[in-house]
C-alpha cells in the first residue's frame, strides 16, 4: 500500500468499515481525501461494525494492529467483546496501564464509547465505566479472566484456530478417498461425506455450530421447490404448452435454432434466479420439445446443462460469481459487459458442437 492513495489501496469503499482518521508522525489527518497517499509507519484508525474490524486481525494486505504483536502467531486465538464494569479497577488507567497483555494474555483492538469514536492511541485511551472494549485474546485468555469482576463479557465475536499439519493432511487425502470411492461406485459419496464430517467434528477441526451455519438452507430450499415446481409442469401439462409455442418460434430456424432458443432461455433464467432453479423449470420444457419432434432428446438435455452452467452475466448467476462480486470491488455493469459477449461465444460453440454431433 505504500504510495498508494485511499481510493488506489481500496481503502475508500469499505463495507462495515470507515477510514475517519491517519496519523503521520504526530500529526492527525481527519478528514482523509481520496487522493490522499499513504507512508510506511501511517497509523489508520477505523470505526465500524466489531465482525468486521475482527477480519483486520489475520490481515494480508499490508495492515498490521500495532497492540497485538505476537497473538497473532498463536494457534488458538479470539476476538471477544467486553464492558468495563462500574467496580472495576481498570477505570481511569490508559490502556496500557492496565496492561491487557500480562494481566490477560489480550491485546486491545478497539474501544465503544457510549456511540461516539475514541480518538488517539489506543494505548493512551483511559478507561471509563461502561466502555466497550474489543479484544483479541489468546490461549491463556479464558483461564486468567475466569473470575475477574474488572469487566463482563458481552460476546465472542470470531475466532481463529490455526490447524496441525496432520490435521490439513488429513481433511485433504480423506477428501480425495471419498471422490475416488464414490467414483469407483465403491461407497456412496453421502457416507463418506458423512465420515468426514464426524472426523472433522472429532479432531475439532471446526464445531457443530459452524457446520449448520455455512448450510445454505435458502439454496436448498429454491432447489427443492425449482423440482418440485418442474414435475407439476409435467404432469399439468404446461411443459408441453410451453413446448409447443417455443416450436413454434424457434422450429422455422431449424433444429439448430431450437437448441438456440433453449439456451438462450436457460442462460437468461439462471443468471437471475440460480442455474439449479432454471434448469429445473427448462428441463421439462426441453425434454417435450425433443418428444414432440422425434428426435434425440440427449442434445437437448446437454444444452440445458451447458446453458445452466455458463453464468456470467450477473453476479448472482452463480456462487463464484459473488464470491468475487464484493472483494473485487465489482459492480453489476462490469458482469454484464464481460458476461454478455463471453455467453454469445459459448453458446455459439457449443449448439454448433452438439448440433454437429447429434445432427450430422
């Protein structure tokens, strides 16, 4: 980040977090431009929501916390929130003062006080009954703050487990084992899945709150209801209906345009409303098309899945697609502009590719 400005550091924009303030050799910048470039040694103070401040603690970005020091190296550490109490013996001591690190193996990473920011060093800050503070603590945390009335505890905000080498080496050859058995038709790919979770949850690679939580029950829930929504289109007969009419847009372009017209569809519907939903609602659809002129229904299948599968025109399209979205500091123009002329081409190449196989 050294001579960068703000706005070229990706520093401006920050979702749950706002640059108020920088500190350069005893001077304070408070209102910091865009343009403005940073130095080695510029303190940056932030203010922000606590979950996200935590993601400054492992920092790969040319960031470091100065109060922390060597916590970071440790094999087990978290980032907990706590309140000065009224009788405490911290009140009116600096922070560093009350030395956090030898009383509490803890670092202080941030001080809440009654709503407004807490400006200087943090080292410097006193203490007042009441204030929030935001503390990155270590292995020894727990035990040394078991029955200590200077603070209560409000929550733990995140916490960082580094893994053994054993540990990695196991979830990856355990992960490979499961796709060769499953592949080989040896153990189902839900058993061995399910091994690896108990062996997961055994070593204590992660716990059975973080499992639950990273289900994403919305998605299963579109999927379920996409299948369900694509069989009642069968059996109502709306498929063929919609068959039918699609036949009879796209059948004057020939077979070709059929396959056409199917992926362009498939394409639109599952950069809005995911690939699994569309190709639950176009399957059906496809799959009569192929019925009612007597052909092979298997290009027709293929271009479901090909068109499903290729979504680059919006950031909702597919899960990579908003992994990226925000650390990429995209927008849903620069998807369009990319994904659109990317979709032409592979729909191009694959209809002629299926169309050449099938047809010819």
């Amino acid at each position: 980040m050294i001579g960068k400005s703000i706005e070229e550091a990706d520093l401006r924009n920050l979702k749950g977090l706002y640059l108020f303030q920088i500190n350069r050799g005893g001077v304070r910048v408070a209102a910091v431009s865009h343009e403005f470039r940073l130095e080695e040694g510029d303190r940056l103070l932030f203010a922000g929501d606590t979950e996200t401040i935590a993601d400054l603690v492992l920092p790969n970005s040319g960031l470091t916390l100065p109060t922390v020091g060597m916590l970071t190296h440790k094999k087990h550490i978290e980032v907990v929130e706590i309140v000065i109490s009224h009788n405490s013996t911290l009140i009116s001591k600096t922070v560093k003062e009350a030395n956090f690190r030898g009383q509490f193996d803890a670092a202080v990473i941030g001080i809440h006080r009654n709503g407004g920011r807490v400006s200087g060093k943090i080292g410097e800050v006193k203490l007042r009954a009441g204030d929030v503070l935001l503390l990155l603590g270590g292995d020894d945390f727990v035990e040394r703050t078991h029955r200590i009335q200077d603070f209560y505890f409000i929550s733990k905000v995140k916490e960082f487990r580094k893994q053994e080498g054993y540990k990695i080496g196991l979830l990856l050859g355990g992960t490979v084992v499961a796709v060769i058995l499953s592949a080989l038709s040896i153990v189902p790919l839900f058993m061995t899945l399910i091994v690896m979770i108990i062996v997961i949850l055994g070593l204590k690679i992660s716990n059975p709150k973080d499992i639950a939580r990273m289900v994403d029950f919305n998605l299963a829930l579109i999927i379920s209801l996409s299948l369900a929504f694509g069989t009642a289109m069968i059996k109502s007969g709306l498929a063929e209906i919609i068959a039918d009419l699609l036949i009879s847009v796209f059948l004057p372009l020939g077979k070709v345009g059929v396959l056409f017209g199917i992926y362009l569809i498939t394409s639109v519907l599952a950069a809005y409303i995911t690939n699994k939903a569309a190709v639950a609602i176009v399957f059906p659809i496809s799959l009569t098309m192929a019925l009612s002129l007597h052909l092979d229904p298997e290009p027709f299948v293929l271009i479901v899945a090909f068109a499903a599968a290729a979504n680059f025109m919006t950031p909702i399209g597919y899960q990579t697609n908003i992994m990226v979205y925000g650390p990429g500091g995209y927008s849903f123009k620069d998807f369009f502009k990319i994904g659109f002329p990317l979709t032409i081409i592979y729909m191009i190449v694959t209809v002629l590719i299926l169309s050449y196989i099938y047809f010819y």
